[in-house]
C-alpha cells in the first residue's frame, strides 16, 4: 500500500513538471512573436523615416564568390546544361519563364536564363522594356557572358523582382518587344508581308526613320516612294547590311543624294527590283552611263514587272552611246515587249524611228542585229514613209513686226516625263480623272492589256 503510494506521488509529480514546461514553452513562443512582431514594426517605420526599400534589400543578392565547382557540383557547366536545355523553346514559352523564380545553379533563377537567351537569342528589347522602370535603390550592376557554342548569353545577377514586374507588363502590352533587328528577322521570315502590325513596329523604329530621311529628296525629282518600298528594299539585302548602312548614316549625318545612290548600288547587288526602280527614277545618269554592260542588263531584267519603266529604260540605252552588248539587250527586250519578232531585225536607227524618237547620226547607226532583208522589207517601207512625211514638213514662219523678215517659230519647250506609282485602291478611271488622260491613252502608253492594276506599279503619264 505505501508502495503504491509513493508510485501515485511519482505520477503527479511527472504530470506537474509536464504541465509547467509546457507553460513555459509557451509563454517563450509568445514572448518571441511578440519580440518580433515590435522588431517589423520598428524595421518598416525606420524604411519609411529614411527612405530604405525593405523588400527590395530583401531581394538583393550578393556579389558572386568564387566558387569551387568541384567541391559544390555548380558553376558554369550547370548553367550552360539549363541554357542548351532552355535554348529549344519558343519565345512565347520564355515569357512565362520570366515568372518562374525557381533556382537552377550558382544563385540563379530561371527567369534569369529565359530573360538572358530572349535578349540574345531572339533579340528582346531589354532597355525599351525597362524605360518606364523607376529605380528608388540602385544595386550595383552585375553581368555575367556565359558563351554556348556560337551563342553568347549575357545574364543579369542585379535583376530583382521590380525589373521582371516591369519585363513582364511590357512583354503583355507590346505584341512584338523585339529590336529592330528582331522586327526584321521576323519580316524576313514572312514572305507575305500580311502582318501590318509587325510592318508598323518596324516602321517605328529609328533606324528604317533613317532610311526613310536619305529617301525624302527622291519627292524632289517628282517621285513619290511609299513605305513599303522602302521596306522591301531593305528587306532584299541581310541584317549585317542594313545595320552597316545606318551605322555609316549615323557617324557621317550624311543625307545627299551621294548616299542614297550608293545605299541603291549596294542593294542591286542583292537584285532588288526596288532598287533598281528607284536607282532609273531618281539617279538616270547612273543607270544608264555609269553601270557595267552587265549591271545594265540586269537592271534592265528587272524592271520587267513595271512596263512603262522598262520600256523608258530600253529606248533610253537604245539612244545612249553604250555599245552593242547594250543595244543587243534593249532591242531583245523591246521585241518581247511588243511581240513582235520583226524588230529584231530593225537596227538602232530604224527601232529608235519605229518608236518615235529621235534617229541617231548615221555613223551611229549600227546594226544590232543580222539583217533579214525579207523582214525588213515588209516593215521599213511605212516607217521610212512615216519620217519621210516628218522630215516633208515644213517649219511655222511668222514675220517679225516692222522688219518683214520672216521667223522661224521656235520650237516648244520639251515637256517634262511625268510618272505615278500606283497605290491601294486605285484604278485606271481614278487615275485618268486626276491627270486628264484617257483610259485607252493610259493603256496604250503601259502596254497595258486589261484594266487591272497592282500596288505599286510605276505608269508613265503621257504629256
């Protein structure tokens, strides 16, 4: 019985000692929350009173240590094995991995490598996403240029979450972020031309502004240039070529006509119809004297989708001092014109009268071609009638007043080729109606054989 006793003691021993460590461990877990509930609220009245951003020192990361990957197993050969294994995905995927803030190796987050290939991978317009971006702390800038085969990744250690809210919100507002490289590659790629916002970024952009500057004197001459020429145009030639034209713009401030004949020269070489075009209109005297013998045919091939043009162009070489090589062209592409295979055996002399120009001296009338007598004699009679009848016409005399001498009336002023790109939404009666000229006339002069007309074609306008 005093056994038992003395074990029922033990007992309620054991449960009073119970009781009060639990009480105290409690009153130690309140007295702790308490500590720290004073301790936050003392830290965020401190922020406030002299200006600390707490939660951006929370998000603060250090400068990086050396770091021994042998011993931690992390370090550059981790982060290369995230970027080849992140490098694959689209760039819409990558935008969400801006949000993704789990940690992959040497103190870096996902978000960090999407953020690193987006910029130098697909061209993301890093310092355009991050101009509205009001900095209250400034962190020491950190980069890191991590190279992966061909590829170059520069990643950003100062980043903190302020950054990526704002990459984030500008990534959702803007449907193409990209440089003005981005925006071209993405133009190259789309043969079609039928996203207009994508052509509306890049025409945005200073450096197609720039472009558009050098262009602004063709108005001078009476030509007018739409935008999307001046796209295409640069879009025939490669990114390094563009960039390298605005480049040698930007350092020299030089906007002459010498610059844009030569930026025409260099987009020839990548056979731009477009350059071609604009280098006959605006600079004659070089695409028909000063370009080689092959520069000339080749000009001359691509001005085919534009009749008017290379039917100008064709006489022009035709009247030129060039050589036979030239004429030879010029006269091939008037008898594919015109369908009609007798002109090739009409000389210069005799295919300049045909069209109605100006016969050049007899010892410049070489023969472009083999002669068919058979040919040339169902022709030539009605055109040596037809400048026989020019050369029979008599000159207007009027008398002078006073002296009864007569005078000869001078000649009139040659008028002045006019020409029109036709734009959206025109029409053949439109475009009569604006320049005074009858539909059959307008069709005649184009070697145009229906009523329809493309975007873009160059009509001649007759005087």
């Amino acid at each position: 019985m005093l056994l038992n006793k003395t074990m029922k003691q033990d007992d309620d021993l054991k449960e009073f000692v119970q009781k009060n460590r639990l009480k105290r461990v409690l009153q130690v877990l309140f007295a702790s929350l308490f500590v720290n509930v004073l301790l936050t609220i003392f830290i965020v009245y401190e922020s406030q009173e002299y200006g600390y951003n707490v939660l951006r020192l929370a998000q603060y990361k250090p400068a990086a240590l050396p770091l021994n990957s042998e011993l931690l197993g992390v370090g550059p050969e981790t982060l290369e094995a995230q970027i080849v294994g992140l490098k694959e995905k689209a760039v819409p995927d990558l935008f969400l991995l801006l949000e993704d803030e789990s940690p992959v190796a040497d103190g870096y987050k996902v978000q960090d490598l999407a953020l690193g290939l987006l910029t130098s991978l697909h061209h993301f317009d890093l310092p355009r996403a991050l101009v509205s971006l009001q900095v209250g702390v400034h962190l020491e800038k950190q980069e890191r240029v991590l190279e992966v085969g061909d590829l170059r990744v520069t990643l950003h250690r100062h980043f903190v979450g302020e950054h990526f809210a704002a990459i984030s919100k500008f990534v959702k507002e803007e449907r193409y972020p990209f440089t003005c490289q981005g925006l071209f590659v993405l133009q190259k790629q789309d043969e079609t031309r039928t996203d207009g916002e994508l052509k509306k970024a890049f025409l945005q952009t200073s450096e197609f502004l720039t472009i558009e500057t050098i262009f602004k004197r063709g108005k001078e001459k009476g030509v007018d240039i739409s935008s999307d020429e001046l796209v295409e145009l640069v879009l025939a030639g490669d990114w390094k070529t563009f960039s390298d034209c605005i480049q040698e713009e930007k350092k020299a401030q030089d906007f002459s006509a010498l610059m844009r004949k030569k930026l025409l020269l260099t987009y020839l070489g990548f056979s731009s119809k477009v350059a071609a075009k604009l280098l006959f209109l605006l600079e004659r005297e070089t695409a028909v004297h000063l370009l080689t013998d092959a520069e000339v045919i080749k000009v001359l091939a691509m001005l085919e989708e534009t009749p008017a043009l290379s039917l100008d162009y064709a006489l022009t070489l035709l009247e030129s001092k060039r050589g036979d090589a030239v004429w030879k062209a010029a006269q091939d592409f008037l008898v594919k014109a015109e369908k009609k295979e007798e002109l090739r055996a009409f000389s210069r002399r005799d295919l300049l009268i045909h069209f109605g120009k100006k016969a050049p001296l007899a010892e410049e009338g070489k023969v472009v071609a083999k002669t068919n007598i058979k040919t040339v004699q169902k022709v030539l009679p009605a055109v040596k009638a037809k400048a026989t009848v020019k050369s029979n016409a008599k000159p207007q005399v009027r008398l002078n007043p006073g002296s009864g001498i007569a005078k000869k009336e001078p000649a009139a002023p040659a008028k002045k080729q006019v020409f029109y790109t036709v734009q959206q939404g025109d029409n053949l009666w439109k475009i009569s109606k604006k320049f005074h000229v009858e539909v059959a006339v307008l069709k005649q002069v184009n070697n145009l054989h229906n009523d329809a007309l493309k975007p873009g074609t160059t009509l001649r306008i007759p005087n």
